[in-house]
C-alpha cells in the first residue's frame, strides 16, 4: 500500500476511482455468472434483490474510496478541517444516484417523482441560490486551492466598488488584506491586517482577484506627494538616489523614476515610482518620505517653511 504522506494526490485519487470501477466490473460479472448457472432457480424478485444490493455495494465501495481520496487531498494543499463537510455533501451525491437507480431498478417512474416535487424544487431552489452558490465557490476554492489556510493574501473585488481618488488620475481599488483563517463552503475568513475578523463570501472571493502575498516577489509602488512650486524636482530625485544607495535594485527590474503627475498654481505633484520585494506599501512609503522631507525643509525660502 503507497504511503498517505507521499505527495501524489492526483495518482491516489486515479487508484480511488479505478477500484470503483473494479468493484463494479466485478459486481456486474457476478451476476452474470450467477443468471448462467443459477438463472432458472432465482425468481424475479430475488434478482431484483441482487440487482439492488449490487448497486448498494457499489455506491458504498465508492463512498468509501472518494472520501478517503478527498482526506488525502485536502491534507496535501493544507486543508483538513474540511475533509468531513465534503465527504458529506459527496455521500448525499451518491446516495442520491443509488436512490435513482435503486427506483429505476424497481420500475418506478422518476418522471413522475420530479414532475410532482417540481414546484417545490423550484421554490427552494430560488431560495437557496446564493447559499447553493457559495457552496459551489467553497468546493472550487478547496480544490483549485488558489491560497491555503495560513496564506496572506489581498482581496480585490469589484462587488465593493471602487474608491474615489485622493489625488487626481490616482483610482485607489478596495483590498482587503489578511491572513486566511479558513475556507468553509459558504465563507472565506480572514484576520485583517488591523486584527478584525472578514467573513468574505466565497461566490465573491472566486470572482475576486486574488494576491498571495505569502511569497515575496517584486512589485511596484508609486509614492505621491504634493510640493511648494519653489521645490526643485532636483531636490526628489537627490532624496530617491540617497534611497537606492541604501536598497539594492531589484535586476530585471525597472530604475526607481521621479515623475511629475500634476502642476497647479502654488504646487505641483510628484510620483517615486520603484520596485520592491516589500510586500507591503508602509514601509517603502516611510523610507521615501523620510529623506525627501529633510531635503524639502532645506530647500524651501525660510518665509514658505515658516508658513508651513
């Protein structure tokens, strides 16, 4: 028997399903050998017997498998709080395949069935729309596994719109950004980074755009400010290579920029625009605006520094 610890969960599941149709070959050649030699002396009814306890058979070894292949998976991508809701809502799945066709094997008519239970299919089904969808979101989220519990991730969803910008053609997008707690099948739950608790639908996190921010990697950062019309654009960029003595560049990466964003009657706006491993934007805006302020005070007229 392959070790549960070996990281092949694609393979173990593929072995799941192949005893499944073992099982059921098997089941289905009994029978066969049992109408070859016995089929004179079985009546009807204890065909149908067999025939149902067959399938029975079947839908158990199944059950049995999958759930055990899905506790395996969700142990390998770090989830196994939710080995037991799935295997859950998976045994309702087969168990009402089998009751399909344990009706079907006793010649009584589905049609009927779902024609006399339709309008209350229709009600609940409206009903439980939203729930039934974060269901699904909540299967996809464990199974595609986008973040882990334990992941620091940003959330950037249009369901909350956008903010409107601080600074003119600066659009800021809502990011909720924490660390995951759990993936249930109707939430995603996150520690915010200011320590509150975010219950984020899971409909929404699937159509959100999701950043993993547990793996460092260069990203970029634009650090805007605002400056008497006196102030040079010298002055940022003298205050920018005083940065990058100190911050080795990132190769392949483009050279930290001063950018002119904006110019109005008594100021103008400037823009740093870096890369940084950092992944978050405090600490690079703090070590920016730390040396550009000094130089700022030095090169402002003692009457604009004064009136500051």
């Amino acid at each position: 028997m392959v070790d549960e610890d070996v990281d092949t969960p694609d393979l173990r599941l593929g072995v799941r399903v192949l005893a499944v149709i073992v099982v059921g070959i098997g089941a289905y050649a009994t029978l066969v050998i049992l109408a070859h030699f016995f089929g004179g002396a079985i009546t009807s009814l204890y065909w149908k017997a067999l025939d149902v306890g067959a399938t029975v058979l079947v839908a158990y070894v199944a059950a049995l498998l999958f759930g055990s292949a899905v506790r395996i998976y969700l142990k390998h991508v770090g989830n196994p709080g939710k080995a037991t809701a799935i295997r859950f809502v998976t045994n309702i799945v087969i168990a009402t395949v089998v009751v399909a066709a344990i009706l079907s094997l006793l010649n009584v008519s589905l049609s009927s069935l779902l024609l006399s239970s339709a309008f209350a299919g229709i009600v609940i089904g409206l009903a439980a729309q939203t729930v039934l969808a974060n269901v699904f979101a909540g299967f996809l989220l464990i199974l595609a596994t986008p973040f882990r519990v334990g992941d620091r991730i940003a959330i950037v969803s249009a369901n909350y719109g956008a903010f409107g910008p601080t600074y003119p053609h600066e659009m800021v997008y809502p990011t909720y950004t924490g660390t995951v707690r759990a993936i249930d099948l109707t939430y995603t739950i996150l520690r915010l980074d200011n320590g509150r608790i975010a219950k984020i639908p899971n409909q929404v996190v699937v159509s959100a755009l999701a950043l993993n921010l547990s793996y460092p990697s260069p990203r970029s950062y634009r650090v805007r400010m605002t400056f008497d019309l006196k102030v040079p654009v010298t002055v940022i960029e003298e205050a920018l290579a005083e940065y990058v003595a100190q911050h080795a560049a990132i190769p392949g990466f483009p050279a930290p920029r001063v950018e002119v964003a904006d110019i109005g009657v008594l100021t103008w706006d400037g823009v740093v625009v870096l890369w940084s491993n950092e992944a978050d934007e405090g600490p690079v805006r703090d070590a920016i605006l730390r040396r550009v302020l000094p130089r700022i005070r030095a090169a402002t007229p003692a009457s604009v520094a004064k009136a500051a």
